[in-house]
C-alpha cells in the first residue's frame, strides 16, 4: 500500500504537503537469515511521511515495527527495496546525524550524572564544554528536569531516566526523533503525563517524530497519524489521519471523535490478523 496522506501537525502551516517528504519507503521488504530458515520481517512496505508529522505505528509483537524503525536508522538493511531520510540513504542520514534515537530503555550510564549522560553525544562530535553546558541546560529544561543535572541515573524515577534519555537525543539538534516504544515500561499514571510532556515537546520543537508504540489510547493522543501493520512479516494494513485538535487533553479519550478513531485502529489490527497463514 502506498501512503500518501498528509495530516496537518499542531503548530504547523497550511503549506506542510508542499515540502519534500523527510522519510519515503517503497517496496521495502527485510528477511533474515536464521538457523532455522529465513525471518520474514517486513514485506513491501511503502511509506511516506512529511516534514512536522507525529507519526506512530502500531501493530502486534513481532510485526516488524521496531525493524522499519531501525532500517530508517541504519541499524538493519532492507533485503529489497529502497529508503530515503532527508532525501539521502539511512546510513548517509546516520552519519550526518539527522535523526536523534530513544529506545525502549534508557540506556544512561550509571557512573555520568544527568548532565553529562546528555551531554555524551556532544562530547564525540567534539562539541566545547561551554556549548555542551548550555545545549544540556536547555534540553533538560524542555524534559521538565532542570534542577537534577548533577543527580545520577539510580537517582531518577524510570519516567525522569526516560524523559533525560530524550533531552540526549535532543542534544544535537537533529531534524527527526525515532522513538521506540519509550513509555512501555512505565505505570499508566507516569505514561499519560509523559505523553502530555511529549505533544509539549512537539509542538514546541516542531521535530518530525516517528513513534512505536502497542498503546491504542496512546496512538490516537498522540499522532498525526497512525500506520497500523499486520503481523510478520509485517505490511501496512491501514494509515489513520488523527484530525483531533492541536491541543489535546486527557479527557479527550472519552470523545466521540477520540473513540471513533481508536475503534477504526481496533478494526485495522483485528483485520491484519487475516493475512496470518
């Protein structure tokens, strides 16, 4: 299936379907190669997403959502087909540092404190400590964590460690934020705030996001819009505009319009589970 829908994001003009898409997938597939025959991950998959999009992907476990993610950071390679970030290859997108990544678990350094675990990017790309300093001050301020760039990791809360997480991937600046399923982990109360704390983040940052998640309510609060996959390997079965409000508020999962997006998500994961064999 091809993507061609556009969803305005919050925050931005009426002039977004103009501009160059920041990632194009087509006809991308991925099988490994295992000891006990081929892993077919993904298949034909076709993607586009534009420039200040909120775009989540959700489907279930071990439908390949991760895999694309990884591919579009040129931590896999597609068996077939092709990827574009920026306009260039994934790996030319890596080098050039054009995306910033978050992964499911923290991954801070128990031994750096909050400042210097944000800072640790900027320290390879050779960044002045007077730069680091104020790029660290600045991005933790957006995470809500100003005040605890001296504590460390174990001093944290898992909500705190994952929102410093993000201030590293903010660190460089860069254009997009792959995101895979950051808030997982985390209690319902703790998520709904973060989730807040992110659209915040977006709508302030205007960065491109693309977010994993196995969260219906969180899909819809969320995105732009939201590529349902179906299970491996895995293939797009449904894109959803979410044409809720550019400020949105908890209490908007109990709307009308809310439930009737969620629900059509329901249906696309219910009908992906045909193409089960």
């Amino acid at each position: 299936m091809t993507v061609t829908t556009v969803a305005q994001a919050p925050g931005q003009d009426a002039g977004l379907a103009s501009r160059r898409p920041v990632i194009a997938v087509e006809g991308l597939s991925l099988t490994f190669d295992t000891a006990d025959g081929p892993v077919y991950a993904l298949s034909n998959v076709d993607l586009t997403v534009e420039e200040g999009e909120f775009v989540s992907f959700i489907g279930p476990s071990g439908c390949g959502k991760t895999t694309l993610l990884r591919v579009l950071a040129d931590l896999e390679s597609a068996t077939s087909g092709s990827a574009r970030v920026n306009g260039v290859s994934p790996e030319e997108a890596r080098l050039g540092r054009q995306y910033g990544y978050v992964f499911q678990a923290p991954a801070l350094y128990p031994w750096r404190t909050v400042e210097k675990n944000v800072t640790l990017p900027l320290e390879i790309m050779g960044y002045p400590a007077s730069e680091r300093r104020e790029r660290a001050k600045r991005n933790l301020e957006l995470v809500n964590l100003t005040g605890f760039e001296g504590k460390y990791p174990w001093q944290l809360s898992g909500g705190m460690q994952q929102r410093a997480s993000i201030a590293r991937a903010l660190s460089f600046d860069p254009k997009l934020l792959f995101m895979d399923e950051p808030f997982g982990a985390l209690d319902e109360i703790v998520r709904d705030k973060l989730n807040d704390q992110l659209l915040a983040l977006w709508r302030k940052t205007g960065k491109t996001v693309l977010f994993v998640t196995h969260s219906i309510p969180e899909a819809v609060y969320l995105s732009t819009r939201i590529v349902v996959m179906s299970p491996r390997p895995g293939r797009i079965i449904d894109t959803i505009d979410c044409n809720l409000p550019a400020h949105r508020t908890l209490d908007m999962r109990e709307t009308p319009e809310f439930l009737a997006i969620a629900q059509r998500v329901r249906d696309g994961l219910r009908a992906g589970h045909s193409y089960d064999d």
